[in-house]
C-alpha cells in the first residue's frame, strides 16, 4: 500500500512509522508530509531515507493510507475530502470522534464498527488505554458506573511536552534553578498539575469529558455513568490510570483476573508479593496495556473492583491503535 504519515515529525508521527515497520505492513511506498518548514529535510525510517514533502490535496491524492497525526483543524479541513477520494484514513486528532459518520474504533473492542467506512477516528490515548480493560469486564459482569483518575505523562503533550520536562528536569537538578513552563500550565518537573485542556461549565476540564464521552461511543453504552479526574505528572510516556467500576452482576478479583488474562491487548501483572503491578517503566515501548492491583472495591459490595492500569501513550494509546485500525481497513 502507498502510506502517507501527516504530521511525521512530531511523536507520534515518528510512532507511527516504527509501528508500521514493527507490525510488517505492507508498504509498498511511505510519504511523509510535515509543516513547510519541514518540507526537503529526509526522515531516516526502515525504509531508508525519506524526503518529508509539505502537504497539498493534489500531492496526497494517489495514497492507499493516510494516517493523521496533525491537528484537529487540519483535520476538519482535510479528511473527509481525502476520504472521498478513495484513500483509507485513520484520523488522531480529537475533530471527529464524536461524528455520527465516523466510527471511532479501538479495535479489540469495536471491530466491527470499521464496516465500509474510510474515515476513522483514533481515540483520545487516555480512553483507548481504559476501554481495552473495561470492555472484557462489561461483557463478563455488565457495567453500571466508572470512576478513573489518569496519571498521564508529558508525551500526551507531545515532542515540545517531552522536552521541556526533560529540560526542566535538568534545569532544577544540574543548574538549581526553579523550573519553568511553556508546554504546560505549570511547572512539571517534581510537580503534578490537575489539569489537561481546558475547564468546562460543569467543573470537569476537557480532557475528562473526552474519556467519558470517547468510551461510551466505543463500547456502545450511551448511559454509561463516568466520571474522570485527569492530573498530568513527570513521567515521560505511558499514561497510568486508577479504575473503580461497579458492574452489574457479582466480581470478584479472582474472576476479574482470568478474564483480563485473556483479553487481547491486555496484560496482568497482578503479584503484590513480589511487588509486581503495572507501572510506566515496564509498560514503556510495549503494546499490551498493563492491568494489575485487582481488588475488590469495598464501597459497591460484591460489585465493585478496583484495579490499576498503565499503557504506553504512544503506542496503544495512538500509533499501534492506528496502524491496528489500518490492518483492519485492509482486509
């Protein structure tokens, strides 16, 4: 297939294309397109050196694939036109997830969502992490109400997020000054801030709403009580997430366990013992999400269950979810 990356020099642009070579897509030409700033520098990729090209409708015209990770403007202005020109498109972008036309796909969850449609959305990193855990719970034990605190790392924010906290990082420990801020609202480095995006009328700041919005259009549960409080913290990639659930017949942690250990995207890593629970340093490059500290949750009798996950952001979280929706548009 001809596969264009929109937005190639950014993270999870770069992301995209080592899934894409990771996963042995069928490549049978990789374009890359960035800014104009960008345009006639080459990217190494392990398809050799590539000359990153400004986009233009007429340039990406004679695509197969275009897989997005630009802006939701960009979006808005150019996805469905590509879509119409027969080219498949997997959209990262947060412009059209809630579109009654665009399926918004995790495919261990929703498959089948994909039907004929060309144009997909990518889920929010935060949403796509927790529904690959809830969806094998939902089925087992029914789903009556979700609460989840996400601990999310500075590459939601991006290549500019990941290097300031690496800067700040440095600036506080090596030359003892305060750190400082542009990406984020404050300071992150040996900060947490709760707060990603911003604050809506009822108090929740976008970000939250997203997870709750995104998860009951994947899992097709329009009623679905949630409720998310999203804190960025210095970490460097991999989101973790904290998940009360009450479900609607009896769990017990012991049935929880077996049947997220045979979830697809899923691994437990569940032996308090031996002090093994998900965290962002084993779950970092690895594309299962990470689900452990599975318990009964006290508070909802014998229907609650709490339990802890970590998935890496740029993987699970976008590029591998993408690359998983391309693989699925192909067949």
């Amino acid at each position: 297939m001809r596969v264009g990356v929109i937005g190639a020099t950014g993270a999870v642009g770069k992301e995209l294309v080592a899934v894409l070579a990771k996963r042995h897509f069928p490549v049978t030409e990789l374009r890359l397109f960035a800014s104009t700033r960008s345009a006639g520098t080459k990217q190494s990729t392990p398809w050799g050196d590539v000359a990153i090209e400004a986009y233009s409708p007429d340039g990406a015209r004679n695509l197969d694939l275009a897989l997005l990770a630009v802006s939701g403007d960009f979006a808005k202005a150019h996805a469905r036109a590509l879509a119409a020109q027969g080219v498949a498109v997997v959209d990262n972008s947060s412009a059209l997830r809630l579109e009654d036309d665009v399926p918004l796909v995790v495919p261990e969850v929703n498959e089948a969502a994909i039907g004929s449609h060309r144009l997909i959305a990518n889920p929010n990193c935060t949403t796509a992490i927790l529904v690959v855990a809830l969806e094998p719970l939902r089925q087992a034990f029914g789903l009556k109400r979700v609460i989840v605190s996400t601990y999310q790392a500075a590459s939601g924010a991006g290549a500019e997020g990941m290097a300031e906290l690496e800067r700040e990082t440095r600036r506080v420990l090596v030359d003892g000054q305060p750190a400082q801020n542009e990406v984020f609202a404050h300071p992150l480095a040996f900060n947490v801030i709760p707060q990603i995006d911003s604050f809506q009328p009822n108090g929740y700041t976008r970000e939250e709403m997203k997870v709750a919005w995104e998860s009951r259009k994947i899992m097709g549960m329009p009623d679905l009580l949630i409720s998310c409080t999203a804190v960025r913290i210095p970490t460097y990639r991999v989101h973790a997430e904290a998940v009360t659930i009450e479900t609607e017949r009896p769990v017990t942690p012991e049935a929880a366990r077996e049947v997220l250990s045979r979830a697809k995207g899923v691994r437990v890593v569940d032996e308090p013992a031996a002090q093994r629970y998900p965290m962002p340093i084993t779950a970092t490059g690895q594309d299962d999400v990470e689900a452990g500290r599975i318990r009964a949750n006290p508070v909802f009798g014998d229907r609650g269950l709490d339990f802890f996950l970590c998935g890496d952001q740029l993987l699970k979280g976008a590029a591998l979810n993408a690359v998983q929706i391309a693989e699925k548009l192909r067949k």
